[in-house]
C-alpha cells in the first residue's frame, strides 16, 4: 500500500528526505509530499529484468540505464525513483541525478498505479522528461508518452503481442508481451 505524508511544517525538503532512515521502502517526493511503497512484488521485478534487457541491447555507449532506487531530481520539492532511468552518463553525480532523466519508466502495480500516472508523469512532463513509458502487467500494455513542445502528446499505447518500435531516447522495438503479464492463478497481487 502506498503511503502519502505532508507535514504540518509545509511541503517536505529534499535536505528532510535525505535524512529519513533506511527501512527497506521506497521514499519519493512528489511537489513535497512524501510518497513511501513496499518492496515490489516478483512479477514487478521480472518486467524489470525484461525492459532491462529490451532497453540495454539497443542502448547507445554514452547513455546509462539504471534501475531504483537512483534519486532523481526535478526540483527541491520532487525526488523521485522511477524503475528504470535512462540518461546520459555525464548527467550523473555520484549520488544522484540532477534534473529529468531521457527516458522514464515505471511499471504499474495496484499500489502506485494512480501515482504513476498522474502525480508522477505531472512531474516528469512539468521538469521536461522527453519520453515517459508506464508498463502494466495486468493489461500488458506499454503507454508511451513523449514531449512535444513542453507537453506530452497523446501517448502511444501497445498491448500483447503488437510491436512498436521508438526512436526516443534511442531505437528499441517493443513487445509488451515480452515485458510480462498477469501472475499465474492463486498469486498475491499487492505491492510497489
């Protein structure tokens, strides 16, 4: 289950976040609110793993792809975490980055999906993330959005076997499917 906390002070600092202690959970910032998910459930992971792979063939030298937890930073008020990250290598510093990353992507559970596409594709398109991407187990559908004069276009949505190839922020063909889908009959669908 997610958690959302504000303060009584105002809205929550990075300076306050990075002084939380470690419990195991992701802890995000989101316009100063702090946003706390669970650990991510196996079949989260395993579209992880898979989008690894998918995006890290195709990668060109100069960009990195990381997975969380790596802080972004797109403003004082807004840390985030997103699942995968790509961006260029001398974006990084050694402990976070500054600013939006090329390409986003976050793979939807019950417990962040309302987060993932609203409060946190706000943020990216607002801090200028040219390519954000929410994957969905359940549906296996890939949602692809990308800038267009500041804002984010109508996105791009691709379900099971369909192919969708992007240019942004390289060129990789896309087969939800191959990404992953629907836990097998009897297991637990809760979690980050």
């Amino acid at each position: 289950m997610v958690s959302m906390t504000a303060t009584s002070r105002g809205p929550m600092t990075r300076a306050e976040l990075d002084a939380l202690p470690d419990d195991g959970r992701r802890h995000e910032l989101i316009d100063g609110v702090l946003v706390v998910t669970p650990a991510p459930l196996i079949r989260h992971q395993r579209a992880v793993v898979n989008l690894i792979r998918l995006l890290d063939g195709a990668r060109p030298s100069d960009l990195s792809l990381l997975t969380a937890p790596v802080d972004v930073v797109l403003a004082e008020d807004t840390v985030v975490q997103p699942d995968l990250l790509v961006a260029r290598e001398a974006d990084f510093s050694e402990k976070d980055l500054s600013g939006p990353p090329l390409l986003a992507v976050e793979v939807l559970s019950p417990s962040t999906r309302l987060v993932d596409l609203n409060l946190k594709r706000a943020r990216y398109e607002a801090a200028g993330c040219p390519s954000y991407w929410a994957f969905d187990p359940e549906r296996v559908e890939l949602t692809v959005w990308e800038l267009d004069g500041g804002r984010y276009a109508e996105p791009t949505v691709v379900t099971g076997a369909s192919r969708l190839v992007v240019t942004s922020p390289y060129e990789v063909e896309i087969v939800p499917e191959d990404i992953g889908g629907p836990e097998p009959a009897g297991q637990a669908v809760s979690g980050g």
